[in-house]
C-alpha cells in the first residue's frame, strides 16, 4: 500500500540572479541578467523578475536579450557562490524532514506526513525568507506533478497548495506544456489532434493516444487527470570520499609515492568540491608487500576541500606510519564530510589567492575535459 504523505517541491525565484540582488544591493529592482558574455555566443542563465518583464529568459542568446532589455546589468555569474547558498537552503529544509530529494541547484521535493505539508511549507517560505533574505516559491500536494505545477502557479514568492479534488479547476484549464514529458514536437503532435489543454488531454480516449505518445501514453494521460506515483527518492547520503591506487610491482621509491598522493589528493579534492563538501577526517590507507594493512587518519581543526590541506596532512600521515618498504597500494580517504566549501579564509595571502583561483581552472577543466587533461598538463610541467 501507497503511504499517503504531502509533498511539496521547493524552488528558487531567479536564484542566480537574486543571489547576486541580495549580495549587491544596488542590483535590487534593476534588471539583472546572469550569464555569458554578449560579444561570443553567451546566453542567459536565469534573470531577474524585473528583467523577465522585457521578455528575457533562460538559454536566450545574450544578444537578443540586450537588445530587448539595453538597460540590464549583465553579470558573469559566480557558481561557488550560489553551490554555497543552495547548501544553506539545503540545511534549512533539513531542519524540517529528513525526506528530501534534491532535483537541481535550486529545487528540491520534500515529504512530510499528510495534513502536515502546508504549514511546513509556510514556515520554510519564511524560514528562508527571513534567514537567507531570498524568495522561494512553494507547491503542495500529495504527489510530485501536482506539486512541481502548484509551484509554477505559486511563483515567485507565494506558497500555493493545489490538491487532487481542485485538479478539474485548476489544471486542467492550463496547456498541456505543463506536464513533464510534454515538450515543443509532442505538444505540437497532440496541438494537431485538437489537444491544447489537460482537460483536452483528460478526455481523449487513452487507445488512441498510443501512436502519439508511444509507451508513455499511460503515464502522461495519468497525469492529466492528476495522478502521479513517483516516489520522493532521498539522496544517497555520502559518509566519505577516497581514492586508492595498487601498484603493478612492489614500489620502493618514495618520491614515486609522494607523486602518487598529489594525484589522489587532487582526485578527492575535485569530488568533494564538485558536492560542495568538506571533510574533517584524512585516512591515509597502506598496504606492504606482505599484504598486511593499515589505515591512520588525523582530524583537522578546520573541515578542508583544497588539494593542498588533503595533501599536507597525507603526507604527513605517511612520514609518519610509512614502515618498511615496499608498499603495494596506497590510498586516501575524507570523512567527517559537511556541506559548504571550505570557509574563505578572512585575510587570504597572495600564494592562498592564486592557489585557490588556480584550483577553480583546474576544477572547471576538469569537468570539462575530464582529468586526463590535467594529468597530462602536470606531466608536461614535470618535464620541461
Ligand atoms: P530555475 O529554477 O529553472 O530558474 P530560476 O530560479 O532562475 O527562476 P524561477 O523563478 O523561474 O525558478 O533554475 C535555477 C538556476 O539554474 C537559475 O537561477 C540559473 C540556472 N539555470 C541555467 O544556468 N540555465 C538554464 O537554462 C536554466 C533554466 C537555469
Ligand atoms: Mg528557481
């Protein structure tokens, strides 16, 4: 048996773009594009309300959107910045239900006992409002399509619940664009057979909708008539992040092995900073050539996420507990894991600025490239 529980889907107004409002107050009531540069093939990534009133939106050319809205301060965006704030909107909502399952920087579905969701989703609309100063718009129902629509009508701002006996009132007056699976070629097939609203889409007989929505007809149809049973699905909690390599032959050389560890600290480092973690726990792993293993860790003052701290303090590790040569793998682990980045240092020296911009190229490689390319970037250096 189903569990009946409410749902509600949470969701950022113009998250990028209010972030950098709320930062800068001279920003707020002007509008305010984030995205990518004018004079390339820069396009938008989100925009402020006031800006959105010009005709601007998400994944719109730079170009066209300058040109409907010439007055809009345009800004390159600041992705650890707003990683860092979803991290404080993520705290806030674990403050009220362990059942969580995050969607996208900004949006995230959460559970709560039936009957209960309204309120919460009130007092988190506010909770947010008053700690983070931004806006959020809440959508509360008993499942998640009614959910995620009730927060489309909600925005920006406002917490709206649309339960399943409003459905005939208040969706299916509405396109059939709003449901998910539905874009721009299937809404314009269904357009042709004379569907353009949910209520169109609730009437037509489910048989002969097959040849236009294939194997999906019975879902989607399911939807128009406000039925959805996909289940919350709670992220997988993370309890720590390692890497380790086994050596082909018994290793003697320990430059060899301090080469290594840089390469595993940059390997966890990348993956904390791509979750937006920080660990406080360093476990250096060992094995010698007899197979015996060991594993000692140490726990820093400050939670860390910089290839540099991870590195330090496993190389310290392994000065420390190293034994008798050979070893036959080696391997690195960060637990004690929290949300946010590493906290910016107050007053950063000049050698901590430059690594830490250094680190941010290097992550964005990364993801682009993959880490092969960083790989091969360190061994050109070595050899020069
Ligand atoms: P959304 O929640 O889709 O948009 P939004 O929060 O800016 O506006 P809304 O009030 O309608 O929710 O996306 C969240 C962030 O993701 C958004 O602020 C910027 C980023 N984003 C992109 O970078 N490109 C895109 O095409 C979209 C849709 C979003
Ligand atoms: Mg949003």
């Amino acid at each position: 048996m189903k569990i009946i529980k409410d749902i509600l889907l949470c969701d950022l107004d113009a998250f990028f773009a209010s972030v950098e409002q709320r930062d800068r107050p001279e920003l707020q009531g002007k509008p305010v594009i984030v995205g990518g540069s004018p004079d390339g093939r820069g396009v938008v990534s989100t925009c402020s309300y006031e800006a959105r009133k010009f005709g601007v939106h998400s994944a719109m050319p730079m170009k066209k959107a300058l040109s409907l809205c010439p007055g809009a301060v345009i800004i390159r965006g600041r992705m650890s910045r707003y990683k860092e704030v979803a991290g404080q909107v993520r705290h806030i909502f674990s403050q009220y239900t362990p059942d969580i399952e995050i969607v996208s920087i900004d949006e995230a579905y959460l559970a709560f006992p039936a009957g209960k969701g309204l309120k919460a989703g009130l007092m988190i609309h506010d909770h947010i409002k008053e700690e983070l100063k931004l806006s959020i718009s809440v959508g509360v129902s008993t499942n998640k399509l009614l959910a995620k629509i009730a927060c489309e009508l909600a925005k920006p701002d406002r917490v709206k619940a649309l339960w399943a006996e409003n459905v005939d009132s208040e969706l299916w007056p509405l396109s059939i664009r709003v449901l998910p699976g539905i874009g721009p070629v299937t809404g314009e097939k269904l357009n042709r057979l004379g569907i353009r609203t949910v209520k169109d889409l609730a009437a037509y007989p489910l048989e002969s909708l097959n040849r236009t929505l294939g194997s999906n007809a019975n879902l989607i149809h399911g939807y128009a008539h406000g039925i959805d049973d996909r289940n919350i699905e709670p992220e997988h909690v993370v309890k720590s992040i390692s890497e380790e390599t086994t050596f082909s032959d018994d290793l003697y050389d320990q430059d060899t092995i301090h080469a290594i560890l840089l390469e595993l600290s940059a390997g966890v480092g990348y993956r904390l900073r791509s979750a937006n973690l920080t660990g406080r726990t360093i476990t250096l792993k060992l094995r010698f050539s007899d197979f015996s293993t060991i594993t000692r860790g140490k726990t820093l003052t400050n939670p860390a996420d910089s290839d540099s701290d991870i590195y330090k303090t496993a190389q310290e590790l392994f000065s420390r507990h190293k034994g008798k040569p050979p070893w036959r793998l080696i391997g690195i682990q960060v637990s004690g894991l929290e949300q946010g980045g590493q906290l910016s240092l107050l007053s950063p020296t000049e050698s901590e600025e430059k690594e830490k911009k250094l680190t941010e190229i290097r992550d964005r490689l990364h993801q682009k490239y993959g880490n092969e390319v960083i790989f091969q970037a360190r061994r050109l250096k070595k050899e020069d």
